[in-house]
C-alpha cells in the first residue's frame, strides 16, 4: 500500500472526515496533506512524526516499514495525549530541544551544548534512515 492511501485509510478510521481538519490539527496547509495523500510528496520529518501522533500509529507504519499496526491498533486516542517534539541544528554549536505537550501546555527542554553534541549523531542516522525509506518509495 502506498504511503498516501495509508494516510488517507488511517484518517478515516480516525473519524477525521476532510484533509483540512488533518491539516489543522497537524498545524499545515490543506493543500500539503492532499499532496501527500495523492502520493506527489512525502511528509519530512517533524510533520511525520506529528502526523503518526495524530493518526494513533507509528512512522514505521505510515512508512509501510510494517505490517502491524502496532499502537495504532483501536480507537484513536484522547485529545488530552502527551505529544513529544525534537528539534535539532547543526553545524557547530549543535543544537537540540525536546518539547512535551500536555493538556494545552508546552514545555520545552534545551540540552547543554556537550550533551546535544553527543546525542547529534543519533539523530543524523535517524534522519539518513528516514531519508533512504522515503527515497525507496
């Protein structure tokens, strides 16, 4: 299954009924979710994981990486959910923040410099492997 019908299934099993509720609650444009449901584009990386978050599943299913559909499974779940954030920058001085939301409220947690040069390298072989699976599409 493409990526695109994937999103689309998983929206209407959500009971979000159009792309611009999806695009509202992702905080994007509509015109962006259509272009991913008709397979034009893929989302990068913030907005997959935002979109996985609000679909109630996983990247690695959105992807088709799998065939469960892990916590995907059942309802959707609660508005009042914890969602998770990471933003990183590079080059020198690295950057990385992680930010937790909750009932409304944002927290958000800048790592010191000599950790988020070390947790870096992480998160470029995470990006390169989402970069490869999205090129094999």
């Amino acid at each position: 299954m493409s990526v695109g019908k994937t999103i689309r299934d998983l929206r209407k099993e959500r009971g979000i009924r159009s792309q611009e509720e999806l695009a509202y609650l992702l905080d994007t444009a509509r015109q962006t979710v259509s272009s991913w449901e008709r397979d034009i584009c893929l989302p990068e990386g913030a907005n997959l994981v935002k979109l996985a978050n609000v679909l109630g599943t996983s990247v690695a299913h959105i992807l088709g990486e799998d065939t469960a559909r892990g916590r995907g499974q059942g309802p959707a779940r609660p508005r009042k959910e914890k969602r998770y954030a990471l933003n990183a920058r590079s080059p020198e001085p690295f950057s990385i923040s992680i930010e937790r939301s909750e009932n409304g409220k944002t927290v958000r947690y800048d790592l010191p410099p000599e950790d988020a040069e070390i947790f870096f390298p992480l998160v470029e072989r995470l990006w390169k492997k989402i970069e490869r699976k999205m090129e094999s599409r």
